[in-house]
C-alpha cells in the first residue's frame, strides 16, 4: 500500500486525531481500518479482518500503524521529523538534495552528471561509499538506499539518465567488488526492481541493458517480478522471465495465461489466489477473474501487500477502463461503496479521476439500484 505523504505543515496533534479515529473504526469493524492495521502494524501483517477486530488495540497500536502509513518506523521518528527536523526531514526536496552525508552527495552528482572517472576517483579516495547507506523516512520506498540504487531514477528525481548509465552502474559494482564486501546482494536486488518498476529507465532505453547487468552480477531476476509486473512494465517482465524468473500462479494470472492459470489452480494457496485476482483485475483478463470466483475469491477483499493493497479489485478495474471486468465483479455482487484507503474514494470515483465516464455512470446506476433494492 502506497504511504500518505505528510502535508507541508504536518501537525502532529492532528495525527494523534487520526489515531483515535483509526481505534473507533476498528471498534466499529471497517474493513478499510482492518486493510491499514494490516498492511502497516507489523504484528497484524498476516491476520485476518476478523483476527484483527477481535484483537486489543491501544492508542500505542494506533499511532505505530499512523506513523508507519506516513513512511515513518515508529511514532517516536515521525514525532521527531515535525519536531526537529534536519534536512534529510525536507520532503518537499529531491532526494539527493536531502543527503548529508557530503561525500555521499558527491557520489551522486557525478552519478547523475555521467561523470565515469570523476566518479571512479571519488570511490578510490572513499572506498567505503559503496557500502554506505542513507536514509530517508516519509516516503513509499527508497528508504535505506545504497549508491548504487541511485542508477535507477526510481523514484524520479531529475526525469532523465545519463547516456552511459550502465557503465556508471558498472563503475560502482566494480568498486564494491575490489573490496570483497560487494556488491551487496540485497543492493544488486534493490537495484534490480527498482529499475524494473521504473518509468525513466524504459523511457531512456536502458532498463533492460541495465536488468542484463544486474543479473549477470548476481541480482536475483524474482526479486524484481513483483514491482514490474505492479507497475505495468511488461518489457521487463519477459526480460526477468529470459534471465530465469519464475512464473507462478499469480504471475501467470497477471500474464494472462489462463491454461497455466487453470493447471495451477487447484495446487495454489490462498496468498497466491488473492494475489493472482489483483493482478488479472488490474489488467483485464477476465476469464481469469471468472475462474477465481468460481474458486471461492471473494471481490470485495482489499488487495494484498504489495498489489495495491489500497484498493479493491474493483478500483483497478474500473481505474484501467477493463469493462468486462467491472461488469463481472458488479455481477458477481462486488460492493461499490468501498473506500481505498489513501483518497478515501470509490471505484466510481476512480473511474472518474481517469475519464472513464461510461463506467463511472454504471457504477453510480447499479449502486443507486442497489440501495433502492432494484437489480
């Protein structure tokens, strides 16, 4: 689920409102406050609704799912960010604007400037940068980045990359390789997704040259799937799957593969259904969709951790303008008033924030019947 990003002027006594609000809609059982516990308080993060209504929650509870919602690991850092904070806090900067770590902030100006012995130079005279990390709290991800995921542009910093990218990526994994510590797996797998889930290196022409260098380095081609195939980048989808990724049931579901989806029906657990009906709802496949019903998966259910766990299946059908999907899951008795949890809208709200005015009209139709107890 994507985080809230703190306003300009966060309040931090507006927050501890949020927190008691969150302690009544759980006590109020909204499947919605179920979705947040779920998806940001850790000791939640494989219950289920009825686990989660039945469990006691304390205001403590309520504040570490807040803060964790708002990018933050615990109240106590969010709580620090509006009360002193430093300039790695300005989140209305770039995020290399926001290093202080100077020679780490070095390292990425020659990073994005393409300056190959510039950069070569600098990690001689600091050996250890390739190692180093920096942080940054507030945000979706890059919240503990090594230099090297810099390379990906992801998230968008200046909207470009430099020609000779790959040779820069190449520059810091040697680096790191002349000390033995690196490179570091989980960074060449950082990298490796970030890379795969982001716009600018497709758009630069170097997504896949750069995926071939990850993973002749070591990166794990799985590790990047999830991201990819979330943000639609199919072009390196099919490179992770050449590189040796797997292609498992929700994989194949969000593919479109309804032979593979049929033969790995039966043998797929439950995490793996649910993830398979996001997928194949966010992209159109409806006869997919139709089979996981047929198996039991329940429409109205948030989607899971990593899948766009905002929102329903419904919101992303009705987001991409998949008709035949929206159509199916109404059928089906798919609830239309459900609520994401970030913009608090619902599915014929989103069909409306992208244009999608047909469907927009049906969803407000069949929810107008709905409550008027016509079909």
């Amino acid at each position: 689920m994507p985080v809230k990003p703190l306003p300009s002027n966060p309040n931090l006594d507006h927050l501890k409102h949020q927190a008691k609000d969150l302690l009544k809609d759980h006590a109020a059982h909204s499947p919605a406050a179920a979705q947040r516990i779920r998806e940001f308080h850790p000791r939640f993060h494989l219950s289920t609704d009825a686990e989660i209504f039945s469990a006691p929650l304390g205001l403590s509870d309520a504040q570490l799912t807040i803060a964790r919602e708002r990018g933050f690991p615990s109240w106590t850092r969010l709580k620090r960010h509006i009360e002193t904070p430093t300039l790695a806090d300005r989140l209305d900067l770039k995020h290399h604007e926001r290093i202080e770590d100077p020679a780490f902030r070095r390292a990425v100006d020659l990073l994005d400037q393409g300056d190959e012995s510039g950069l070569r130079g600098h990690l001689k005279q600091h050996p250890d940068l390739v190692r180093r990390h920096v942080t940054f709290e507030g945000g979706n991800y890059f919240r503990n980045p090594t230099l090297l995921e810099f390379v990906a542009e992801n998230p968008v910093r200046h909207g470009t990359l430099p020609e000779n990218i790959v040779q820069i990526a190449k520059v810091i994994i040697e680096a790191g390789a002349e000390q033995a510590a690196m490179p570091e797996q989980p960074a060449l797998n950082d990298t490796l997704m970030l890379v795969c889930s982001g716009r600018v290196p497709r758009e630069c022409h170097v997504q896949l040259p750069l995926i071939d260098l990850l993973c002749d380095h070591g990166a794990d081609p799985n590790t990047a799937m999830t991201g990819a195939i979330g943000h639609g980048e199919f072009e390196a989808v099919n490179a992770l799957i050449e590189r040796g990724a797997r292609i498992g049931f929700p994989v194949a579901a969000a593919l479109g593969r309804i032979d593979e989806v049929r033969r790995l029906l039966a043998d797929a657990d439950k995490e793996d259904r649910h993830r398979a009906l996001a997928w194949a709802s966010q992209f159109g496949h409806v006869e997919i969709v139709r089979l996981l019903l047929e198996a039991g998966e329940d429409p109205d259910r948030y989607n899971p951790a990593g899948f766009h766990a905002h929102s329903t299946p419904l919101h992303q059908a009705a987001f991409a303008g998949h008709y035949s999907v929206v159509y199916l899951l109404v059928d089906r008795g798919a609830r239309l008033n459900l609520k994401d949890t970030i913009w608090q809208a619902t599915p014929a709200d989103w069909a409306k924030h992208a244009g999608r005015t047909e469907l927009e009209a049906y969803l407000r139709a069949h929810f107008k019947n709905r409550e008027s107890g016509t079909k």
